[in-house]
C-alpha cells in the first residue's frame, strides 16, 4: 500500500527538484525525454509569461497521479504512444478537454472522441531496409514480412514491446485474431535472430550484415543521421512506407491529457494549445524528427525527404482496444522465445 511517507517523499521531490513558485505557472509530468520538449516549454513561457514546471519520469506516472489524487500538482502528462494514453483515460486519471484550437488543429483520428487525450506529433511504424540487399518492391505491406522469402532476414525489438504490441494490434483489427496469430509465427520464423534490442539496434543489425530488414519507427532515422557513431548504421538502409494491404501506414502518436486534479487548469489549457498550435508543431517538427498532427505544418526538410505515405485509416482507440488481444497472441506464439 503507498503510504503518507510515500507522498510526502513525492511532494518533497517535486519541491526540491522541480517547482519553483511562480504567480503563473502549470505543472507537467512527462514521459517525454527533457530535450524534445523543453524547447516547447521555452517557447510557451516566453510567448505567455506563464512557468511550466516539469517532471520526467521512465515509469510508474499512473501509480503516481493515483497515489497523489487530488493533491496532485499535476496538471498535464506528456506521453508517447496510443496505449499509454488510454490507459490514463481507462485508469481514471484525466478529465476531458473543450476546446476550439485543439478541435481545429488536430484531426480527429488523433484525438480521443471523448476529448481526454490529444495527439501532438505522429509517427509511422516503418521497414528498415538494406540498401543493397533489398529492391524497391521486395516488401511493401506488414503482411508481406510472413513470406518465406524473408526466412533469416529480419530483425525486430521484442515484439511485446509497446510501438509491436500497436502494430499487432492494428493488425488483429485490420485481420482478426486468427490471421494475426498465423502472421506472428510466420514472422517469427523468419526472424535472423531473436528479438532483443531497440529500434536503432535493428538498423545496427542490417549494417552489421546479420539482417537484410527490420521494423522501427521513422524518427530513429533522424536520431541515428545525426549521432557520429550511429550515422553509418543509417546510410546503410533506407525507409519503406509498407500499408496493410486493406489500409495505409500504421501511426502511432505522442500526445497530451490533462490530470483529474489539474490545480492550474486554465494555464493548461493554454500549454495544450500552444503545442498544437503552428509555433508549436513546427517547433516539434523540427526538434523531433516526428510529423506535426496538424496538416497544415510540414514535416522538417529531413522527414520529408524519407518520402511520402498514407497513414492508416484505424482510430486509434480501436487499436488501443486490440492491445490487450495483441499482447495475448504474441506471447501465445512465443514471439519472443
Ligand atoms: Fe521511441
């Protein structure tokens, strides 16, 4: 059980670590990295006037908002990924958003229909592929990774990792269960080696010579191009845009909810909105490496450059349903083992 101590080491933290008192001010929790969303931060406190104190956290954010109630000082969370953001939703912790400018900026399948989460950035779950071992048309759907011509050629992070569990998932919705199960040991059995690693260890791999194919997310493109060691890893594959083969891209978002507690809610009310806003996107555009939501903003130079796609036509909250489905089927087929 989480005791008083327990709380008042949570408040003693935020005091010490992060919250210095403000007139005006709002409080974030983030499971986003400092350095991709502090200059969002900058750029709000400089254009409003308005503090924004953060937390960063790896995990253990719900168990944290839960255990705080309504003395959190919480007013937003920051997070990747469709699964997490519903499971804010499903665990009680968020309160819904009415708001013109987030309606606007962002389309609706980036947005929860019940208005307690919101996408901010988007990226697609994409096939690394070596430049010389793979020709254009080898693969060009998530189906296509279970023919046998792939046998030994391909690399993947462990498939109950949540950016696979997402692609699984849309996949049950896309195919159904049965399908799905018979497409997870068909790509589990042309695996080079077992799953291990992240996304950037796969490319790794391909460069390496040990697999001609991986699945990773666009942004660890640009995250690879531009760190010394990893550069070569990078200009040894290219991004293929695979659809399922009765839809487009699978996206995946990161996004934005506010807290039950929200002591400072109209400040973040304004946060919200100015991350969604044309500022804000093209700030997260160029920092991230990720595409704007808003379609209206570009993707950086660099993004754009890795070519075009159609996302998915899924909702995204119908994939976050699969989840638990997608979840059971990867560890029925030992995905993993
Ligand atoms: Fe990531």
């Amino acid at each position: 059980m989480l005791t008083r101590l327990h709380l008042a080491l949570s408040a003693l933290l935020l005091a010490t670590a992060a919250m210095p008192v403000f007139a005006q001010e709002v409080n974030v929790y983030s499971y986003r990295q400092p350095e991709l969303v502090e200059p969002l931060f900058n750029a709000f406190t400089a254009e409003t006037g308005i503090a924004v104190n953060s937390v960063f956290l790896s995990k253990g954010l719900v168990e944290r908002l839960k255990s705080e109630g309504d003395r959190s000082p919480a007013d937003l969370v920051l997070t990747t990924d469709i699964s997490r953001l519903a499971e804010l939703v499903a665990e009680g912790v968020t309160q819904p958003v009415e708001s013109a400018a987030l309606d606007a900026a962002i389309p609706a399948i980036y947005r929860d229909p019940a208005h307690h989460w919101f996408g901010l950035t988007s990226r697609a779950r994409v096939i690394y592929a070596a430049n010389d071992r793979v020709a254009d048309g080898d693969v060009t759907t998530y189906e296509d990774l279970a023919s046998d011509k792939w046998k030994g050629r391909i690399c993947t992070r462990s498939g109950t990792n949540a950016y696979n569990v997402a692609l699984t998932a849309a996949m049950i919705a896309h195919h159904g269960e049965e399908d799905t199960a018979h497409w997870l040991e068909a790509v589990k059995a042309n695996l080079a080696r077992k799953p291990q690693g992240n996304d950037r260890a796969q490319v790794k791999a391909i460069w390496a010579g040990e697999c001609d194919i991986a699945v990773g997310n666009t942004y660890y493109m640009g995250l690879m191009l531009k760190d010394p060691e990893q550069k070569a890893w990078a200009d040894s594959v290219r991004i293929i845009f695979p659809t399922f083969e009765d839809g487009g891209t699978h996206v995946n978002v990161s996004g934005v909810a506010m807290t039950k507690a929200a002591p400072n809610r109209d400040n973040a009310v304004k946060l919200m909105e100015f991350l969604a806003s044309h500022t804000g996107q093209e700030l997260y555009a160029e920092i991230n490496d990720e595409y704007p939501v808003d379609p209206s903003v570009p993707a950086s130079a660099l993004v754009t450059s890795w070519g075009s796609f159609t996302p998915d036509a899924l909702n995204l909250m119908d994939i976050a349903h699969m989840r638990p489905a997608a979840l059971r089927l990867t560890e029925t087929v030992d995905f993993d083992g």
